[in-house]
C-alpha cells in the first residue's frame, strides 16, 4: 500500500480469514484471562479454521490500547503463546479504538511492498485486567527504600509516606488536554449538533435488535470462537453477552443520564459497555492467496487518518477520515454498498452522520460538495459496539471481519469502515468485495 493510503499501485492486499473471541462485558467470564491469552487463544484457532500452515506467517501485528503492567508487547507475546514459530517477527501498535485497524493497514503496506506475504493482524482488550498504578509518590519511594541499605534505611524510606500517597490511582478515563471523559466529551457533541435522545435511543434499539438477529441467523456465530472459562473451565463463552434481543425504545428511554444528570442524553443505554475479547484476522498478498488456493473475503483497497482539536468534538475524526479514504479509492460514498461505523455512542455516530451531509462541513474542509447522506439500510446492518460490546483495540478487526463477511454474502462491491479513537483521531478504510 502506498504511502498516501491507496493500494495502488502496490500488490493487492487480500483478508483471507478472520476470527474473535465472544465480546463479553468487562467482570464476567473473562475476568481471570489477560488480553494476551486472548489473543493467543484467537490466534490459534484462526489459524487452525484457516488451515494455513504457520509457517507461511511473516509476521504479527497486534493492538492493545491498555496494556498490562507485565507485558507491554503484545504482539511478540501472542507469537510466544501460539503455535506460530518463534523466529515469526512481532511488532505492538495502539491508536486507541483504531489500533487494530491500525494493525491491519500497516500489514498492507508492508504487503504492498513486498515486505510480506502473510501477516495476522488484531488486537485484544481486557479492561478486566486494566492495571492500577501507585502515586508518584509512593513510586518514587519504593526505589528508594529498595536503595537504601539496611532495615533502618528502607524504614526510613517510608516515613514521609501520607494515607493518600498509598492509595491505588486507576488508568485514566480522561483526556490529557481537556480533563473531560470520552462520555462527558460525546454529551457535548449532542448538544452541539443537535442529536436528540429519541434519536439516541433509536439508533440503539436498532444495533441490539440488528446484532440479535445476526446471531440468531447465524451469521455471527460463524465468526466467534468458544472460550473455555476459567478458573474451571467447565463453562465456555460462545456469545456475545452485551447484546439485548429484547432491547425497546421505551426501555431505553427510562434509563438516566450518565455524565449530565439534569439536561444530559448520554446513558448506559445508549453507549458501548466497557469489554473484554480479541479478533484478528489473516492479511495475505493477492498473488499468494491465489497461489495457495484461498478465495479472498475482501480486499483492502484505501485507508485514511484525520485528527482534529479534542477541545473541539472528540469524536468526529471520521468525518474528516472517511472523504480522505474514498477520494483514495477514487470512490463516492454513494458507491457503498455497506457503511460500517464504530458506535462508541449513538451520539457519536449520529453527529459524525450528520457531517458527512453539511455543506457548511464540507466548505471548512475544502470539498465542494458534501460527503453525502448514509441509507440507513445499508449502515451497520449486522449491529454494532453499542450491541456487541467495544474492546477497544479488538473493535477494528471485528469490524473488518463482519463486513467483509457481509459484502460476500450481499455480493456487494464496495464498503467503508469508520472508527472514532481518544485524542481526537479518526480512521477508514474502503474495502472492495473479492470480485471487484
């Protein structure tokens, strides 16, 4: 893939195969498994359901975006703890909720430029297992008692130790440069463009109701492994536990706001639950796909980046991503035959709708002419993170892989991919279906 995110004119990039773990919510049954035994365990069986030997692997690029304390490189780990060789080279990528789409477009450069053949790329999450961190403080005063010589010195380390220096500090929910929760920011959002909580609501009746019915027909079950639960493993998780079948309007609207109590629309309702799993998928050079055989899902056929001012709407990368990633294409947006689009809030993916069809939007951008309007019919139609459940660096792949599954069944030409990320970031990617 070229450097300005276009396949062409380099090699084609094929996802032959692709898997995930059940999207389950943070504290159920994968509390006791770390997001690289997820990934591991993903990678192993995407392997074994491909048939590709392992050996035919270049590499591994893996996201997380809250790493554990211990193991920090996860990619390399995911290599040690399969069946993969362990001369298969690793590298670890975090763009918050776009790292492995991340994961997945560094693979086709380097497929592009022939550096590779054959990579799996994913990402894996467990805010289960988020890491707590001590204070400064006390940080600072471990190493020196671990300095310091004899009983009396390590003693005397701690002694200007207070209560509150001793305290746990949790990972941060906030933006560095603003002070504000991704929650607090996509309320503002609302506010700003308008979105109601009826149309909130909606949206999110629609992403349960449209996951339950995946699973029900069993198009998503086709795509998710079974997880023997720990400690006992006499229970496996085989399905989504986030997603609501007998999700309502009515039921939604009951719930109260989160992050503004009196005038607020953002609930747990209509924003994607914290959550633990993997995905990952097989990336693999047009010319080897066939050589060995594989009939492609989907190729990779642009990709784009945007970032704004998180002081401004955090989440509205995708609005400035997607035109970038389609005129890559040198498609429209009307060409799509499917829109996939991270729902980290209803709000998020209302309001990004939104500018895709203001020309006041498309004017500050330099465009002509707005992105345009998204059929409904055509968006999310297999549900989305609001249902399924949003482990963050796991989201982009799973996203990968349910679409390019649905264009093969809907023979379709043509799909966009967006995802929001912290700090303001935004990702797409245009997929062409296998006969394109």
């Amino acid at each position: 893939m070229a450097t300005n995110g276009s396949t062409r004119p380099g090699r084609r990039t094929a996802i032959v195969a692709g898997l995930r773990t059940p999207f389950l919510k943070a504290g159920t049954e994968f509390r006791d498994l770390s997001a690289v035994e997820l990934g591991a365990q993903v990678v192993n069986e995407l392997l074994v359901r491909s048939g590709l030997d392992p050996k035919l692997v270049d590499a591994v690029i893996f996201g997380q975006v809250v790493p554990s304390q211990l193991v920090t490189l996860i990619g390399r780990e995911v290599v040690l703890r399969s069946q993969l060789p362990k001369s298969v080279q690793a590298w670890t990528v975090s763009r918050a909720c776009a790292s492995s789409i991340q994961a997945a477009t560094d693979a086709a450069d380097q497929i592009a430029l022939g550096q590779a053949d054959t990579i799996v790329a994913g990402g894996a999450e467990s805010l289960s297992d988020a890491p707590i961190f001590a204070s400064r403080k006390l940080a600072q005063t471990l190493v020196a008692a671990s300095r310091a010589k004899g009983v009396a010195g390590k003693l005397q380390a701690f002694a200007s130790l207070k209560l509150r220096d001793v305290a746990p500090v949790p990972p941060a929910l906030t933006e560095p440069t603003t002070g504000l929760t991704m929650g607090q920011s996509a309320e503002q959002m609302a506010q700003q463009n308008g979105i109601a909580r009826e149309a909130q609501d909606a949206f999110s009746c629609q992403s349960h109701r449209r996951a339950a019915d995946a699973w029900a027909s069993g198009k998503l079950a086709e795509e998710v492994m079974h997880v023997a639960v720990p400690p006992r493993y006499a229970r496996v998780a085989a399905r989504d536990n986030v997603v609501r079948d007998d999700a309502t309007v009515e039921a939604l609207a009951k719930l109260p706001p989160v992050f503004d109590r009196k005038y607020g629309t953002i609930t747990a309702g209509n924003s994607s639950p914290l959550t633990d799993g993997a995905a990952a998928v097989i990336l693999m050079s047009e010319e080897k796909a066939k050589a060995l055989g594989l009939k492609p899902l989907a190729f990779l056929r642009s990709y784009a980046y945007a970032a704004l001012d998180p002081a401004e709407q955090l989440l509205q990368g995708p609005a400035f991503a997607a035109p970038v990633a389609l005129d890559r294409a040198g498609l429209r947006l009307g060409d799509m035959d499917l829109v996939d689009m991270h729902e980290a809030f209803a709000a998020q993916v209302l309001s990004n709708l939104q500018w895709f069809g203001s020309k006041a939007f498309a004017a500050r951008i330099g465009r002509k002419e707005p992105l345009g309007e998204v059929d409904p019919a055509r968006l999310n139609v297999n549900g989305g993170s609001i249902a399924i459940g949003h482990p963050f660096a796991a989201t982009g792949a799973r996203m990968l892989l349910q679409t390019a599954r649905e264009m093969g069944r809907r023979k379709a030409a043509h799909a966009l991919i967006t995802v929001c990320a912290a700090g303001a970031m935004g990702a797409a990617v245009v997929l062409d279906g296998p006969e394109t």
